[in-house]
C-alpha cells in the first residue's frame, strides 16, 4: 500500500501545481491514498468550500489544517459537516470540526488520519504529547494504520513527539514550514517520519509569498501586506510504502515534481 502526503499547498498556484502533477504522481507511483495539507490553499490563508472541493476532486482523501484554519470565516459553514476536513485535534473541545477520523482504505484498511498542532512559536493549545495519547488510547483497536499530520514550528518538538509515538503510529509527517527536510527515516519503533513533507506552489518565493514584501518586512520592520507569488510551481510531498501483510512501513521518501506556471 502506498500513502502520499502533499506539502502545504499555497493559493491558486498551489491548487495548480497539485492539479497537474498529481495524476502523474498517483499513477507513477500506484498511490492508494492521498493526503494533503491545505491550510494555506485559499488565498494562502486557511480555507473555502469551494477551494476544499476542487481539492477533493483531484483525488486528494483528506486534507488536513495547522493554524491558519480558522483564516477564512467560510470554514465555519462546513468544517463540522465535511468529515474529510480535519483540524488540529488539540484545540479546545468546543471548537468546530474533529481533529482526527477513521477512513476506509484499499482493501478495507482502516486508516485513521490524526491532525496535531505543535505549541512552540505557535499558538499555545492542549499539549499535543498528551492529545495523542488520548487519541491513541481510543483508536488503537479501531484503526489498521495511523497516520499524523504534525504541524508545528520547531524541529526539536516534531523530532521530540515523533520519538514519542515511535512504535504506536504508522507515520509521522511533519508540515507548517513549507521547507522540505531531508530527515526522512524510519525509527526503531518502526514509525515513519520525516521534519517537514515542504510546500505546494510557487516555488520562486519565500515560503509561497512574494518575495518582495517579504523583504521589505525584514528591512522595514513595519507590517507589510504579504500576496501570493507567481511564476514556476513546485508540489512537494512524502511517499509512504506500507507492506500489506504486516502494516508496517516499509520506506518513506521525498518527492519534489516542478512546472511551468
């Protein structure tokens, strides 16, 4: 079996990039699930129904958010009824929308997908050690594989969380930076993991934003009305193989496709 996980993609560039070179990758590759990070897809600020569904018509299982999910107020009119629309599941309760599912895979695999927020330089949630122990805890019989998206800033806190499920959850695939790491591994415990999977889009810019206003908020120090870049595109992504007797990984590797705009 084999799981794809697609960077961060970034605005109509990035819905662009994922819509052409997906379907070669999905075929070249034999993908049988496909996740994506789309928190930054509408207009490079969280995301619409509309974005959502274009997404899911090109194939793409679930998409999974980090801390722009709430950006965009058109969330709120679908977030709680779109069951392959997840969230990090270490906001509060009472927050709308679930922070993990189980979905039905090849073969009636049972793949549940967990969404997580990393706290350092990011918003100060439920501890995501503990949220997954609790989330482990009631899933582990239900599920055949578990599948985390962990969004976070720091590479000492995905690196620490990732030891920590070592051996309880199939893949740990970490997003939030847009800068593919070439740590992919898989730890003695036999989970899959790598930093950060990188970003869909522009790939002339700095993190999907164009790179002039970027500089200018560094030289200036003043607050800059940050766009979407344009011109040549990149989809990064990490390709998951699982052996289909035991349900353990068998590798992980990066993927990095480019296109004209």
């Amino acid at each position: 079996m084999r799981i794809l996980m697609i960077g961060d993609i970034v605005g109509r560039p990035g819905r662009k990039a994922a819509a052409a070179l997906l379907p070669q990758i999905t075929r070249e590759h034999k993908v049988d699930f496909v996740m994506a990070n789309g928190e930054n897809a509408a207009g490079g600020r969280g995301i619409t129904r509309d974005v959502a569904d274009e997404l899911l018509r090109l194939g793409i299982d679930v998409i999974t958010m980090g801390n722009h999910v709430w950006d965009n107020r058109d969330i709120f009119n679908f977030i709680d009824t779109e069951y392959r629309l997840l969230r990090p599941a270490n906001y509060p309760e009472d927050c709308p929308g679930k922070g993990y599912h189980i979905y039905s895979g090849p073969s009636g695999r049972r793949i549940a997908v967990i969404n997580i927020s990393g706290r350092v330089f990011l918003d100060c949630l439920e501890c995501p050690f503990r949220t997954m122990d609790y989330i482990i805890n009631k899933i582990e019989n239900q599920a055949d594989l578990i599948l985390v998206d962990l969004h976070a800033e720091a590479t000492s806190e995905k690196q620490a969380l990732a030891w920590y499920l070592d051996g309880r959850v199939t893949a740990v695939f970490g997003t939030h930076t847009h800068v593919q790491t070439a740590d992919e591994t898989i730890l003695p415990g036999g989970t899959a993991y790598i930093t950060d999977v990188g970003m869909t889009g522009p790939y002339h810019s700095v993190l999907g934003v164009k790179t002039k206003q970027v500089i200018e908020r560094f030289l200036t120090q003043r607050p800059c009305h940050f766009e979407v870049a344009s011109g040549p595109l990149q989809l990064d992504a990490a390709l998951l193989e699982i052996d289909e007797i035991s349900l353990k990984p068998v590798s992980i590797k990066r993927i990095k496709e480019h296109m004209e705009a």
